[in-house]
C-alpha cells in the first residue's frame, strides 16, 4: 500500500525524521513558527499511520505492509520491515502519544526550543523503526538512533540531576548495545542464512541455546537484557533517567522508549514459543 506515492510503512517510520530535517532550516528565533510547525507535524505523523488500521487484515497471519530491500550485500542486511497485531497497535501508539508529549510542552519549553523539537521528532522515528524493523541489523541501527536524541533530552531539559542521569543512562545502554552487536555478530556467524529474518535467526538460536550447545550466546543475550532492561535489579539507572524525563514536560517519550527493549523480547518470544501468533 502506498499513500502520496511512498509506501505507507516507509512514510509513517520516516515522516518524523523528515520534519526535524526542515526544523533545522527554521530560524531559532521563530519560536511561534517551530511550535506550530512541530505540533502540525506531529498530528500529520499520527494521522498518517492511521490506513495502518483500516487497511490491516486480522483475518491474516504473518507480517503486513511488507517492504524488503537489499541494502547491505556483504552481511546480508536487508532494509526489511513489516508489521503484525502487536507491532501495529505499537505504532499507532507512538504516534498518538508524539501528538500528545509535543502538544503538551507548547508553553513548558522555551530554552533551546528548536533542538528540543529537532530531538523529540528523531526519537519518534527510532521508535517506530524499531517496532516495524524484521531485519535484526536494522532493529539494532533504529535502536541506536532512538538512543542518541533520549540522552540530548535527558541531559539538557531533565529535572535535576539530569546530567549525571544522562551519563548514566549513555553508559549502560552502551554496555547493553555491545553486547547485542556482539550477539548478533555470533548469530552471523551461526547462522548465515537466517540472520537478515529476525524471526528465523532467533527461533534458530533459541534452538541451539535449547540444547546447551551456546552458552556464549545465552551469556551474552542474558548480559544484554541486564544492562538494557528497565526492570531490571541492577537497573537503578533507568528509574533515575525516567525520573529525569518527567522534567521535560508534562508527558515525554522517553520513559516508553525505554521500554522498547521488553517489547523487543515479548515480541521475538511470541514468535518463537506462540506459531500461531501473527508475527510469521
């Protein structure tokens, strides 16, 4: 399906970025302007991903509105994304609620507003491509971008104590997303063939880990989600980032950006334990 000629998955991942592009030739000055164009902008994103709905077959299994793309040949990586039940109502979600945390900064922020726009859009379109992402290499890129713009709002327009939140949140999800490259690299390495289908590629390391073949693919997996997971014990960091988030305005992003790594898990865990889920 295709709206305005692009395909409709492609424009509701992009359409965010693509707003804080012409942000950054907007004049500092035209506060008034920036608002106004940040908040339309927002509500056309939402409005956008709305034919996502009305044009989603429940009757269906599997994956909907599929684009696959060759895009990087020497590892396999393929710019491949699509959407299920859980995904879809993920996405109308992030839509929804961009509307909502813009809109309700309108008259919170007025220090270095255009950046702070600029952020809150880049950190919508990380968050919709890692919910729309099937290539495991572009999961990881989309959650790579999301992370960059959540420190600049943390770090700049937290409450207190948010430049030592900042850090803190930069440094473990820096460990955590080591490790997930690193995990994936051995799951290149294991297996080649399945590594551009992100379902494919964890079903047949959650095989091989099954049977005692990989502990340092479930070491590192297991390494991974205690760094990046928010619910973690050990992850005092991620209540102080959230803490330092609620500062920004009246409703932020950034709390369920953090969350992103639990839905990654919930999702690829369906897949694997649940066929019938609509994820194949």
């Amino acid at each position: 399906m295709k709206l305005f000629g692009i395909p409709i998955l492609s424009l509701v991942t992009w359409l965010p970025l693509l707003g804080a592009i012409i942000l950054i030739f907007v004049p500092k000055t035209q506060k008034e302007v920036i608002r106004l164009f940040a908040n339309v902008w927002a509500l056309l994103c939402f409005l956008v991903s709305l034919p996502l709905v009305f044009n989603f077959d429940k009757s269906l299994r599997g994956l909907q509105f599929i684009e696959d793309y060759q895009w990087i040949p020497l590892i396999g990586a393929r710019y491949q994304i699509g959407i299920d039940g859980l995904s879809l109502s993920m996405v109308i979600l992030t839509t929804l609620l961009g509307v909502i945390a813009i809109f309700s900064s309108w008259s919170a922020i007025n220090e270095r507003l255009k950046e702070y726009y600029i952020f809150l859009l880049m950190l919508q379109t990380g968050m919709l491509g890692t919910f729309v992402a099937v290539d495991m290499f572009l999961f990881y890129v989309f959650w790579e971008v999301m992370l960059v713009p959540m420190y600049f709002l943390i770090g700049i327009w937290g409450s207190e104590r948010r430049l030592y939140s900042a850090i803190k949140f930069f440094l473990y999800t820096l460990v955590g997303s080591v490790l997930v490259l690193l995990a994936i690299i051995k799951l290149y390495f294991m297996f080649p063939d399945t590594i551009a289908s992100a379902p494919g590629a964890y079903q047949a390391a959650v095989e091989t880990i099954a049977q005692g073949n990989q502990p340092m693919l479930a070491m590192l997996a297991n390494a991974a989600d205690t760094a990046i997971s928010p619910n973690g014990t050990f992850n005092i960091w991620a209540m102080q980032a959230m803490g330092s988030a609620r500062g920004i305005n009246g409703f932020s992003l950034i709390p369920i950006g953090l969350q992103l790594w639990l839905f990654a898990g919930f999702a690829i865990g369906f897949a694997i334990k649940v066929p019938m889920f609509p994820f194949h």
